[in-house]
C-alpha cells in the first residue's frame, strides 16, 4: 500500500498536511478519535468506545491525550512529513483489564508519519510496523 504525504513549507506550520485531491482537514486545534490500530503482522487494536481515546494536537506544540481512564499531556511537532508525539506526563488510573491504553499511549508514541485520506488522520508507525487511524467525533 502507497500512501501520499504531501507538506507545504514550515511556514505555514503543522498544520500543513494535505491529501491527495486538496487539503485534508486541520491536524491542530480539533479533537481526534481513535478508531484503532492495524500492525503488520495482520493483528489489530480497536478500542470498543473510540471516545475514551483521544488526541487533541494544539497550534503551539503541546497535545492532550484521553487514554480510557487516564489524562495524559506532553509535546507534538510536524516536520518534513514526520510527526514525534512524546508523552511526558499522565495519571496513573488503573483502568478495566480489557483497557487498551498502554497499547494507545505507546501506539502515539511510535507515531511517525501523518497522512489524512477520507477525512481521517492516520499516522504511520515506523518500519511499517502499522497505522494508527483516527475519526473527528
């Protein structure tokens, strides 16, 4: 599978991301649902309420993050077609044994590439190891 990442010069900021077929919708400033993982190993991760899993991506490099029982926080940035998401600080519920926030947390921490297509945003994890795909609600 090919995917497409086109980015507009870091001008114009992280924000820049387009689609094939003109401009996907903004990365910043909008919550994003996760719909769930599939690795390349034929194996998936898809949460039963996207709802408690969420990223939020702010305009100045900052992200919050709903992993299922926790609030999470750290820092984000977009360059030359490659996004770093890194985690710094979370509370430490513990959530239900059929939770997958660790898989989550970990899953954005990999994050390495974004791309949108049907509106989506979808980001690559390295080695083509899977794709993490996330709805607006």
């Amino acid at each position: 599978m090919v995917f497409l990442v086109i980015t507009v010069g870091c001008a114009f900021g992280p924000s820049s991301l387009v689609q094939a077929g003109g401009p996907g919708p903004e990365l910043t400033g909008m919550e994003w649902m996760w719909a769930g993982t599939k690795y390349s190993n034929d194996t998936e991760a898809s949460p039963t309420d996207p709802s408690h899993y969420t990223l939020t991506l702010s305009e100045d490099g900052t992200i919050v993050v709903r992993a299922d029982c926790n609030m999470a926080g750290g820092t984000w940035k977009e360059e030359n077609g490659r996004i770093t998401i890194t985690v710094t600080h979370s509370t430490r519920a513990m959530c239900p044994p059929e939770s997958l926030d660790s898989v989550f947390l970990k899953d954005l921490a990999r994050a390495a590439i974004p791309f949108f297509r049907n509106g989506n945003l979808y980001l690559d994890l390295p080695y083509d190891s899977g794709t993490m795909r996330f709805a607006r609600p």
